[in-house]
C-alpha cells in the first residue's frame, strides 16, 4: 500500500492546449478534486477512482474533456503550423525582395556599363570625327601648299630662264666689244710681260703649263671685269683704279697710252677686293685705255707731282657700246 499523502503532482499549464474559456482541471489532492472526487465516487489506496452508481456521467464529461484537449491541441499545431508558414512565406518574400534587389543591381550595373560603352564609343566617333577634319584641313593645305610652290617654281623658272637670256645677251655683246680689248691688253707690256714670266716659270719647272693657262684665264676675267662698265638702274661707278710711277703719257683720238717702271692694280668695286703689282726692271709698262671699236672715254682723272717723281692716280668710268 503506498501512502497517498506522498503522492506529488506537477502542476500543469494547460493555458496554452485548452481553447479559449475552458478551465484547467484540478489537481489532485487540491480542495476542489478532493470535492469532485466526494461528488464523484470514492478513491482507492493508490489514488484511484473507484465508480459508483452517482458518477455515471463522467465518461461524457472526460470524453467532452477530452476532446476539447485534442482540439486545443490541433489548434497549437495549426497555429504552430501557421506560424512556421508564415515564418517561411516572410523568409520567401526576404529572399524574393533579396533576388528583385540584386537583380536590380544587375541591371542598373548593366545599364550603366552600356552607358559607358555608349559614351566611349560617341567618343571615339567624335575622335575620329576630329582626326579626320584635321587629316582634311592639313591635306587642303598641303594642296594650296603645293600649288603655291608650283606656282612659285614656274615663275622662278621663267625668271631664271629670263635672267639667262640676259645674261647670254650680255655675254654675247661684252664678248664682241672685249675680244679686241683682249687683243689689247695681251700686247701690252702687262700682257707680254705677265706671258714671259710664265713662260719661264714653266720652263724652270717652277709652274706647270696647266697653271699657266689657268692664270691666263684668271687675268682675262679680271680685265674683262675691269674693264666693262655695268651699270645699275643707271648709277655709275668706278671699276679699276691704278698708280704707279709714271714715265710718260700721251692721248691721241681718245686713246690713252700710259708708260710705267711700275704699277699697282687695285679693285674699287665694293663686292671685290684684288691687288696686281707688276714691276718690270728692264721694259716697260704700258696702259692702253681705248673703246674696243673707237671706244670713248666718258671720264677721266689724272694728277702728276714733279717731274723727277711723276706719279699718277687715274680713276676712269668707262662705258663701251656698240655702233
């Protein structure tokens, strides 16, 4: 037999299985089971109810129990349930406004690297666009360039070609008034003695014929400088000037014959510069002035000191022209 009185119970929260307005049932040995159970029937010496023809209803009120029991408790469960679906619905809709939102952080990062290609291709349109204006401006003008330089050249080319003719003429006609000038000069004692000297030069081995030729043409150029009066834009100026030690002069039909012991040629043109001495100890040397054909002397100067040193400058302006 065990004692009832260390029969224990735990207290039962039945607030959260019982549907709303049922009450919890009493537990035992409280005051309101002991009166139930006096209502009921008696209990044995284990705890237990032991029926009596006054309890024939308690069936009905343990069935109605229950199944109030069971119904409270398929309500916890349709709202546990419900609960969790909502749980997961809420966890669908996060993931779902999750997976809108990184989508629409594709598309906009999309959007946005389509603007950038957009950009960079209007871009390099618009670079290609520029280079090829500046290929354009700088092809148009290396044309007009071109066509400046053609034009340029062709008048270059005529003024060369007129130059040259005038300069042909001028060949031609100071070759005919000098080729006597020449003859002149070349049988004066200048020429003779410029010719002898040479020649004994080459004979000593000291120059060589070559030389020789080379110094000949050298003094034809200078005489024929020297000697042609050119003028420009019809301004005059003196050609040669010489001094010397004059031994006699004399001037017949506008030809000048001069006689010098010594005599030193000197350019006065402003874009040349030479000197000629020529001495001569044995013969001597002498100037001949005249036009080639009946040259006339526009010009001269002469001035001599005393007789036993008679020296002369003779500065002329000669112009030669042909009849």
């Amino acid at each position: 037999m065990s004692d009832k009185s260390s029969h224990q119970y735990e207290e039962i929260d039945y607030s959260s299985i019982l549907p709303k307005g049922a009450s919890a049932p009493p537990l035992p040995n409280s005051p309101v089971y002991l009166e139930n159970r006096r209502e009921v029937g008696s209990m044995d010496d284990d705890g237990y109810l032991i029926p009596s023809s006054s309890n024939v209803g308690l069936p009905a009120q343990v069935s109605q129990l229950q199944a109030e029991v069971t119904l409270a408790m398929q309500a916890a469960e349709e709202k546990a349930v419900a609960a969790e679906l909502a749980v997961v619905a809420r966890l669908k809709v996060a993931e779902a406004e999750a997976d809108a939102r990184v989508k629409v952080a594709e598309a906009e990062a999309d959007a946005r690297v389509k603007v950038a290609e957009a950009r960079a291709k209007v871009a390099e349109a618009e670079a290609d666009a520029r280079v090829k204006v500046a290929e354009a401006k700088a092809e148009a003008k290396v044309k007009d360039l071109e066509a400046k330089i053609k034009s340029l050249e062709a008048k270059l080319t005529v003024a060369v070609v007129d130059k040259r003719v005038a300069e042909l003429k001028e060949d031609v006609v100071i070759s005919s008034l000098m080729s006597s000038v020449y003859q002149i000069y070349r049988s004066t004692t200048i020429g003779l003695t410029l010719h002898d000297t040479l020649h004994e030069l080459v004979q000593r081995q000291i120059l060589s014929s070559r030389v020789v030729d080379f110094i000949f043409n050298v003094f034809d150029e200078i005489i024929n400088e020297k000697l042609i009066f050119r003028s420009i834009k019809e301004k005059q100026e003196t050609c040669l000037s010489f001094k010397g030690h004059l031994l006699s002069y004399r001037s017949c039909d506008q030809v000048w014959t001069l006689l010098f012991d010594s005599l030193i040629l000197t350019s006065t043109k402003r874009d040349s510069s030479w000197k000629m001495n020529l001495t001569n100890q044995n013969n001597k040397i002498k100037i001949i002035s005249c036009p080639a054909t009946k040259l006339t002397l526009s010009n001269s100067e002469q001035t001599t000191t005393d007789k036993d040193d008679s020296k002369i400058k003779s500065k002329s302006l000669k112009k030669f022209k042909s009849k």
